[in-house]
C-alpha cells in the first residue's frame, strides 16, 4: 500500500472512492463528478492538503481537506473522510494522519476541524485518539414553514449580493465551514432580505434547487417581531410543497434553536464539531 497527497489527476479515482466508502454510511449519499467539483471548490478542497492510500492503483482510502486563512492562521477543514469496507479495521486514518501531519504543520496550520455525526461513535473514537476533541454541538433540522405569517413587520426583498463582511454584526453564532462566508461567496446562493425604513436588519441565505436554508440572521435589535418567520416563509414560498432543510445549527444559539422548533420543524440528526491543535 502507497500514502501519498493527492493530485488533480486523482479526481476520478477520489470520486470513486467517495461513493464506495459513503454506499453504506448512516446517512448514506452519493455523489456524481459535478457534485464533487462543487464541494471541492465550496470548501475550499486542495487535493495538494488531502491525502489517500492506494492499493496498487486503487484508491482505497482518503481524507479531503479545504484550507483558509482566518485571523492570522490557516485553518484545515476535514471535508470527508472515508475508507472502502473491504479495508476498515485496518488503522487506515490514523496512518493518513500520521503521513499528512508534518505537511500541515510545515506549512504553518494551527488547527483541523470537522464534523461528525453524534451516532458514529466509532468515527468520533477514531478522532479522539487522533488528538480531537469536540467543540460544539450542531444541530440539523427539516421541516416546512408557514406560509403566511403575521405580522408583516418588515419588506422581505430578493437581493443579489449582501454587505458580506458587515454579516458577523447580526449572528450569536458563528456558521460551520460549509455555510461560513467563503463558502456563501463562492456558491452564490439565493438571497431575501428583510428591510424596515430601507435599513436591512435580517437576511436568509438558501439554495431552492437543494431546498436547504445556509444561513438565517436577524439583528438584534429587531428580533421577537416575527422577521425570521417572514423571511422563512418567502424561502417557502418558493418551494411551496417541500420540505427545507436546516444544517449545522449550534445548539449555543438558543433563540435560533427555539425559532425552529416552535416552528414545529424536527430535529432530525446532530453533529459534532471536533477540533485537532496542530502542536508547533
């Protein structure tokens, strides 16, 4: 067996490989050569920072990591991290991790981050003794919203762009890595905002084709007032018949927690952010 960092070139092999080792997961997805495009260039994926293990010319194993600079430091994202069955059991992430550590520490990363599904405790073992630990809780919803809320205390607007360093003034929470700010700039999702007097004060960040909502925030000073269920609704609207999905909450946010469960959506499944600080 080979480790090594991936190249461009191994794109097809990865591909491959993601949907073998993802055929039987808890929340089993596939994926097809446009759809890993996409996550790879969202996340911010360099394969140069991701590294596999091969089987001859077989790719058998892998780690996908994206990569940004955030206050001063880079920050690592584990993007995915899969083995095929026929070789679990093996100690196969813990040698991957063995192997891509000094490349990350050499090109000065101050820590790891990922996401995890609270059922696999096997995987969230796996990352402990790697040197994880959990972070924060994040907490995944679906459901539908009403359509017609009352009242109407704001003029909900499509936009086409947002003041996108401005947006941290509404949050309590910061977004997990996929709906984070790169990640929204990148995307390009669809855009509502919520306006009183011309002055926006809330905003929802969604994706109607994956009927998923990225972000929602209001500001501070206009909450209780029902902006999000405004805001929510026009998302709705849209997709009048579906139902949306909620990912990556975090349970610290308490008013956004109950914002969503007093509009009756469920609660479907939960992950854990761990982080690894990478020793300098």
């Amino acid at each position: 067996m080979q480790i090594r960092r991936l190249t461009t070139e191994d794109i097809p092999a990865l591909l491959e490989s993601v949907n073998g080792a993802f055929a039987d997961y808890i929340v089993p997805f596939q994926l097809n050569a446009e759809q890993l495009e996409f996550k790879i260039r969202s996340e911010d994926i360099l394969m140069d920072y991701s590294v596999a293990v091969f089987d001859e010319e077989k790719l058998i194993a892998f780690i996908m990591h994206g990569v940004r600079h955030h206050n001063g430091a880079y920050v690592v994202y584990n993007g995915g991290t899969g083995v095929l069955p026929d070789y679990r059991g093996k100690g196969l992430v813990g040698k991957m991790y063995a192997h891509i550590l000094p490349f990350l520490k050499d090109k000065k990363t101050e820590k790891i981050v990922l996401e995890v599904i609270e059922s696999n405790q096997s995987a969230i073992r796996a990352y402990e003794k790697q040197g994880f630990n959990v972070n924060r809780k994040l907490l995944c919803f679906s459901g539908q919203f009403a359509l017609h809320p009352t009242p109407q205390a704001a003029a909900i607007v499509p936009l086409e762009t947002l003041p996108w360093m401005d947006l941290p003034t509404f949050w309590d929470i910061t977004p997990s890595w996929q709906s984070d700010i790169p990640s929204m700039m990148t995307t390009a999702p669809n855009i509502m905002g919520a306006f009183v007097e011309e002055q926006l004060i809330g905003y929802v960040l969604f994706n109607p084709t994956k009927k998923r909502i990225y972000q929602l925030a209001v500001a501070p000073a206009y909450r209780r007032k029902g902006i999000g269920q405004q805001l929510c609704a026009a998302v709705q609207s849209l997709i009048p018949n579906d139902t949306l999905e909620i990912n990556n909450v975090d349970e610290a946010s308490t008013g956004l927690k109950l914002f969503f469960e007093r509009q009756r959506l469920t609660n479907d499944i939960n992950q854990l952010e761990m982080v690894m600080a990478i020793v300098k």
